[in-house]
C-alpha cells in the first residue's frame, strides 16, 4: 500500500508552521495557535510513516500519534503536546471570539510559537535517525 512519504509530511508541516508565523505577525493569533497544533500533527504524522511504514491516521490527537509509534517525549514536550491537544478544536471552532482572542494575546502565543518551533526541531532529529 502507498502511502505519503515522511519526508511530504515534513514539508507541509515546515509550511504549516510558516504560515503560524505569518499569521502571528498579522495578529492572527488563533490561526497561528491552530497552524502550531498542525505543524505538529504532520511532523509526528512523517515520523509514523517513518517508523510503522504506514499510512498515518486521520487523527488530531498528538499524544494518541506518540503513543502509536510509542515515541516518549521529554516531559515539558509531553506537556506541550497535552496543551496544544486542549487548544485544537477551540481555535478551530471558538465557542465565543471575543473571549479566545483576548485570552490568546501576542506573548501567549508568542510562547506557543517558541515552543512549537523547538518540538519541531526535535522531531526532525528523531527522523534523521530513522
């Protein structure tokens, strides 16, 4: 069975993570939070391609992908990837606008921008290694 290639994974997820940082400069900081939960999923999603030589499943859930490729993160990574989990569908479907837009101002998601860019850099060091 074909299935996409890690190093397509990697790609869109170096894209993904791109348009976080486009979206945070142009004040867009839900849609940059959203694009960070993405980036990550693809990453993990090219590193179980990667190891299981698999199709990656349709999930968003980033622990439920570590688990499946039985990757244990370092643990403020592992509490990173539980925040991002948490963020996923509100900044997807945001029950109230308003309220996600103050709640996710420039230094919160300027943290979660830093902290998404040094997961993924560790995940590429995972997949040289593979």
């Amino acid at each position: 069975m074909k299935y996409k290639s890690s190093d397509e994974w990697f790609k869109q997820s170096d894209y993904d993570f791109k348009s976080a940082e486009y979206m945070f400069k142009a004040g867009r900081n839900i849609y940059a939070v959203f694009m960070c939960h993405l980036s990550i999923e693809k990453a993990l999603k090219g590193l179980y391609t990667d190891i299981l030589k698999a199709n990656a499943p349709k999930t968003h859930d980033l622990l439920y992908l570590c688990s499946k490729i039985e990757l244990e993160p370092p643990e403020d990574y592992k509490k990173f990837l539980e925040t991002l989990n948490e963020l996923s569908v509100p900044t997807r479907y945001p029950d109230e606008l308003s309220k996600l837009i103050k709640q996710y101002n420039k230094s919160r998601t300027d943290k979660i921008m830093r902290s998404t860019k040094e997961l993924l850099l560790w995940a590429k060091q995972l997949k040289k290694k593979q």
